[in-house]
C-alpha cells in the first residue's frame, strides 16, 4: 500500500491483481458477504433483491462494488452481463478472491475488475470515492480506513 498525499487529504494506492481490463471510478460499496448475481440482483434496475443480504434493497450502478467473491450459476456471468448493456453495472468490481462466475462477467460486461487487494475489506468503508485499475491491478482510495 502507497500513500499519496494530495490537497484535500490522503490518497491510498492498494495494489491487487487486474481481472477485467480498464478504470472505473465511483463511491465504494462494500458487502460483507458473497453477492449472488442470479436471482441476487436484478438485472433491469441494478438493485440487489437476494433476501436477507445486508445490501438489499441498495442499487449498484455506478458504485465500485466490493464483496468477497460471487456465489450462485453461471448464469450470473450473463447477468453482469445484462446489467452493463442495461447501464445498470457497477462502475467496477473489488473482490477478495475472483472465481470464473464473476470473472467472466466483468470480462464480457466490460467491467474493469480486481482482485487480492493488499487490505482486508472490512477496513473499506462504504461511500468512499475510489478508482480501479483493472489494467494495473489497484486500487485508489480517497478516505479512512475502518479500524482493525
């Protein structure tokens, strides 16, 4: 992790391994559990309807989505998919661990994609605007960190 200095406070430069190539910015979202994208997220709306998870009800389009991995059918691949030709995708993904299912629908929705991030996602906080480097493989995150 680097730490950059800018005028309005501290930039933290987190390194990880690029999935899905390209940059994409936006207010971080952060789940604390696996986010399943077949019957998980509606692919009109963006909005995550998986009953009982802690973000129903929360849309992701635009957000950097950050969850620990995806869970669910293949077809979730096809729903990333839906959700950028919708304009409803995220503006990119942060994951723990990428497996094909998410991996693969970042690739074809074009969603920029990383993953093993130097810092656990319990310290992100949710809101903070960020940058994923797909192409590089990090993170750049313009807020504080949760404590340990």
């Amino acid at each position: 992790m680097f730490i950059f200095n800018h005028l309005c406070g501290v930039i933290l430069h987190i390194s990880g391994r690029g999935i899905s190539r390209g940059r994409g910015s936006g207010p971080l979202l952060v789940s604390p559990v696996p986010i399943s994208f077949l019957s998980g997220v509606d692919p009109e709306t963006g909005v995550i309807v998986e009953k009982g998870h802690p973000l129903q009800g929360t849309g992701i389009a635009g957000r950097v989505l950050a969850f620990p991995y995806g869970k669910g059918s293949t077809v979730g691949s096809y729903v990333l998919y839906a959700l950028s030709r919708n304009g409803h995708a995220p503006a990119a993904i942060v994951n723990t661990e990428a497996e094909a299912i998410i991996a693969t629908g970042a690739i074809i929705g074009r969603i920029p994609m990383i993953d093993r991030i130097g810092v656990p996602l319990t310290r992100l906080k949710s809101g903070v605007p960020v940058t994923v480097d797909g192409d590089r493989g990090g993170l750049d995150y313009d807020g504080p960190l949760n404590d340990e």
